[in-house]
C-alpha cells in the first residue's frame, strides 16, 4: 500500500484529484488545511490517501518501505497485546522443579552468612532433607502459583482494557473524521446556490438545520456568527459544534413565561388564520387555568365565531365539562357589556373566526372588538405545518392588530420546525404557548427555548408521552 499527497483549494477538490489519478478505492488517511480561504487568496488543503500498490514493482525498496509505514497503528497495539501474554506464558513454563530446590539452598547459605555461621554439613543435609520434604507442601505451593497467576492475569486484564479504551479513543476520532469526509459532499447533488464557505466539520449541523425548514438567510447569518465566535479548541468534533450551535439558537429564540398575576383581570383574544387550532387551543388554556394549576383561576369564555358550524356547540360542551361561562357576541358594542359581565373572572378567553390573511375586511372588524379601554392580550395562532413564507404572509398581514405573543399549534404533525423559528427571529415577538397534540388539556405546555430546539434539530418528541 502507497500514500499519496494532493492538494486543493477545498478538501473537496484534493480528494477528486486523488480520485481521478487512483479511483474511488483510494483510502483517505489525512485531512489537512494548509491555508485559510481570504480575500485575497484561495484556501489551500492538503489530503493524503492511500492506494493498493497490486501493480506495483514488488522488487522496489519503495513498496516494501512503505507498506509497513501505512500499517495500522490499532493493528499494531493488538499485536502488542498478543505478543505480551505469549510471553508470560513462556516464562511460567520455565519454572521447573529443580528452579526451585537450587533457589532454596541459596536461600539457606545466604541466611547462614547473614547469622555469622558456616552451614554445617547437617545443615546441608537437612537442606536436602527439605526437599523431598517439599513434595509434601506440593498443594500449598501451587495453590500460591495459582493466586499468582489470577493476579497476573487480573493486571493484564486491567492493562488491556486501557489499551482498549485508547484504542476505542483512536477508532471514535476516525469514525467522526470519517463523518466529516461524508459531509463534505452532501450537497453536491443539490442544485447549486450561492452559500458560503462552510468548513468541513460544521457541515453536518448545517445540513440538519436546512433540512428543519429554516430560512436560508438567517441560517447563513447564524452561521457566520458561529463561525467568528466559536473557541478553535471547539471544532475538534461534531459534538461540541453541535452544542455550540444549539447554544446560540436557544438565544435567538423568544419565549414569554407564564405570569399569573392574581391581582389584574387577563383578557386573552386568539386569532389567526382558518384551520390552525384556536378553538382547541382556547379549550385547552381554559382547562389549564381552571384546573392544572396550583391555584384553580375563575375563566369565563367570548366566542366572536358565529360563522363556523359546530364552533359555538363545540365551545360549548368545553365549557359545560368544565363549569366555566361563556358568552356569544356579534357586535363590537355587546362585547364590552360581557366583558363586564364576566368582571368577576381572573381570565377571558376571546376565541374568533377564522378567516384568510388576505381577507382585510375582516381583520378591520376585529380591530373594532380590540380598540377599546380595557388591556386586551393579542395572542396569533399559528400551525407548525405551515411553511415559513406562508407563515411571514400571515404574520403581516393579521400585524396590524398589534400581535402580543405567539401560539404555535400542531407541533406533532410537522417534521421540522426550523420555519418556527425564523418566523421568531425575524419578528422579534415571543412565543407563549405550544400546543404538541390533540388530547384537551394534556397536550399543551409553556413554551421554552430549549424545547423549540431540541424539537428543530433532533425531531419532534411530546414529554407527556415520553414520561409515561
């Protein structure tokens, strides 16, 4: 086996090279960047591969100079291994019977020499005596070889479990150079765009964040900013990157925490586009106030939708399981008379129609319900499945009604939420409430950047399903 150096502008490019001279078979031992990419001179890389030297000249002091150099160094360490248990063996092996006597009547002259006396004759006798003596204690001493032996054999175990441990290390740091080699080309099949110079191992997490649906501007600008602020020492694995990147899109996230102040009334107003959820989402809030929390709130209901069939019947039935109040109200005027009919309530849940983004005449009529004296919460409810320009239409559009938070409903039927969060940043409001499944009142929770993005970056997962 031969080594090879080439080198390219991208590592991308020093591997097609080393491809076309040898052939997909060529063997990527090394991954090297010789020189930054700056304005006013390309990158430099520097790949070594290794190639099956078959039609090589086998007399050549070259290729048998070379093979042993391309041997694996994890190759070698399991050698090592081997090599040192034969010999351990070989050793205990040699310890005879007669090792033994010649080793005790040294024993016996050096004991002598020490006390100041010759050994006697008798004492050589004796010492001969003890021999045949030892035959006896025969079960004694190899009952102690024995315990020696498991000894051994227990610091040999211990040394080769740390050399399987290293040997683990060395074959984890291929594995994840390996990753890095495979995302460079990820997306090579994709049409081309212009993307900047994303380096070798922030590959894989970029192509995870594409592929949740975030906007490819903002993705490109979080990108840069990692790229400029993140430690040297933390590009070492796609783990570390990963946390990193995480770390900054929880910042760029906004989420509102759950203030309960028992001291001020709450008027919360859902509104949003047909089909995301409100009237659910408003049963299940309704149910959270009423009944999960430490302290059971008193909530009354406004419902302005008298145009979808069911809605009212629907709302209805919550309200009666749940022994809360609900109003109906058509005109602007009769919507302050309930609100003040509900005075005693800590919370009024206003749930609306749902109607298009484009349908202005409408949002002007709910603007009517909202221009009033009291403080009314503007809560825009919004489905996950919804793709982010769709999202970026709708948020403009139902804007002019001065939007408070966010709601984002149907988090289990989407795949990626990355168009959530481009939504967040790049309107600036917070997010309030998650809605995760269809169960009333269980599949609603307080919404956390944290959540949002594990959910981005690893799939969609329901905490009240995982803890059971």
């Amino acid at each position: 086996m031969k080594l090879y150096t080439y080198g390219g502008e991208t590592a991308a490019e020093a591997l097609k090279t080393a491809q076309s001279k040898h052939g997909e078979d060529a063997l990527v031992v090394k991954t090297r960047e010789i020189r930054k990419k700056t304005m006013t001179q390309p990158g430099l890389y520097e790949i070594v591969v290794a190639v099956e030297s078959d039609d090589a000249d086998e007399n050549s002091p070259e290729t048998s100079l070379e093979a042993p150099k391309s041997k694996n160094s994890i190759q070698k360490r399991l050698d090592e291994i081997l090599e040192k248990n034969m010999e351990k063996k070989k050793k205990e092996s040699r310890n005879s019977y007669d090792d033994v006597t010649i080793q005790l009547s040294d024993a016996v002259r050096e004991i002598s020499k020490i006390a100041g006396t010759e050994p006697s004759k008798s004492a050589i006798k004796k010492e001969s005596v003890i021999v045949p003596d030892m035959s006896k204690s025969l079960d004694l001493r190899l009952e102690n070889k024995l315990i020696r032996k498991q000894e051994d054999r227990i610091i040999n175990q211990q040394n080769d479990t740390k050399e399987l441990k290293h040997i683990k290390v060395e074959l984890d740091k291929i594995n994840d150079k390996i990753k890095l080699i495979q995302n460079m080309f990820w997306d090579e099949k994709a049409p081309r765009e212009e993307t900047p110079q994303i380096p070798q191992e922030f590959a894989e997490i970029y192509r995870l964040a594409k592929n949740s649906g975030m906007n490819k501007i903002h993705l490109d600008e979080i990108m840069k900013l990692s790229l400029e602020l993140m430690p040297l020492k933390m590009r070492e694995n796609s783990l570390t990157i990963k946390r990193y990147f995480r770390e900054v899109l929880r910042k760029m996230i906004y989420c509102r925490s759950e203030h309960l102040d028992m001291g001020a009334k709450k008027i919360i107003m859902l509104v949003g586009p047909t089909g995301v959820g409100k009237t659910t989402t408003l049963a299940k809030l309704a149910a959270r106030y009423s009944k999960m929390l430490d302290k059971r709130y008193k909530v009354g209901i406004i419902t302005l939708d008298t145009y979808r069939i069911g809605a009212l019947e629907q709302l209805t039935w919550y309200a009666r399981k749940m022994k809360i109040s609900i109003e109906t109200v058509i005109e602007p005027e009769d919507f302050l008379k309930e609100i003040d009919t509900l005075r005693y309530c800590d919370y009024i849940l206003v749930d609306t129609a749902g109607h298009s983004q484009h349908d202005k005449q409408k949002i002007n009529m709910l603007k009517k319900f909202i221009n009033n004296d009291y403080k009314i919460d503007v809560t825009l409810v919004l489905s996950a499945t919804t793709k982010y320009e769709d999202l970026k239409d709708i948020y403009n559009s139902f804007g002019e009604l001065d939007i408070d938070t966010l709601v984002f409903s149907k988090l289990d039927e989407s795949r990626g939420l990355g168009n959530l969060f481009s939504l967040v940043y790049e309107s600036k409001k917070p997010v309030s409430y998650l809605s995760i499944g269809q169960e009333v009142p269980m599949d609603l929770m307080v919404a956390t950047n944290d959540y949002l993005v594990d959910c981005m970056l690893d799939g969609f997962s329901n905490p009240n399903r995982a803890s059971k």
